[in-house]
C-alpha cells in the first residue's frame, strides 16, 4: 500500500513526488513519460481498460492524479479537448470508488506553440 501518482513528470506532480519522497512513501508512478523512468516503480497506464485501471487502483491507499492535458495551440478546438480528455478522470474516479480507495485530482492545462 502506498501512493500512485498519474502526471509525476509534470509541474505539479514532480514537486508532489519530491514531497512524497522527502518523507519515504511508498510511490508507484503511473506514466507515460520517459523523463522519468529512473524509477523502478513505474506502470504505464495508456492501454489499461476499465478492469485493469480497477486493479491496479486496488493496491493503493491514495490515489493522486496530476496529470495534465496537452494540447496544441494551432489544433484545439473545445468540443475536441472535451471528448478526448474528459474520459480519464471519470474512469480513474470510478475505479477509485468501486475500490473505496482516495483520490485527490489536481489536473493543468497546457498549450504548446
């Protein structure tokens, strides 16, 4: 039991994951990243359906989400953000509560020229 952190590469979730790590939590990180694969607990959560996001939720006792959107300035049009990048709270928040586990979402937007 411990921490997965989704989005630890990012601003707010490199500094949440320093913290963690300042007072020897047991930290598993959800990513995609490859900035931060000197880690040696590490799950790459793309590809996870609904069943397996359940399990893996499972052996946690807190489950943070950091991860922030991208998008591309010259590409974003709102009705596309919305369908592409509201599924995965709702899933992660629903594997969280079929589990009873805690979740604490902090999300960021990014724009990249």
């Amino acid at each position: 039991m411990g921490f997965l952190i989704f989005g630890a590469s990012g601003f707010i979730g490199s500094r949440i994951l320093d913290w963690l790590e300042e007072k020897d939590e047991i930290i598993t990180i959800g990513t995609n990243s490859p900035k931060i694969q000197k880690y040696k607990n590490i799950r790459n959560y793309l590809n996870l359906n609904d069943d397996e996001l359940v399990k893996l939720v499972k052996n946690f006792h807190t489950i943070i989400d950091a991860s922030g959107i991208g998008i591309n300035k010259e590409e974003y049009l709102l009705k596309n953000y919305l369908q592409k990048n509201s599924i995965w709270p709702g899933r992660l928040a629903k594997a969280c509560i079929q589990n009873n586990k805690r979740l604490i979402w902090l999300s960021t937007i990014h724009c990249e020229k």
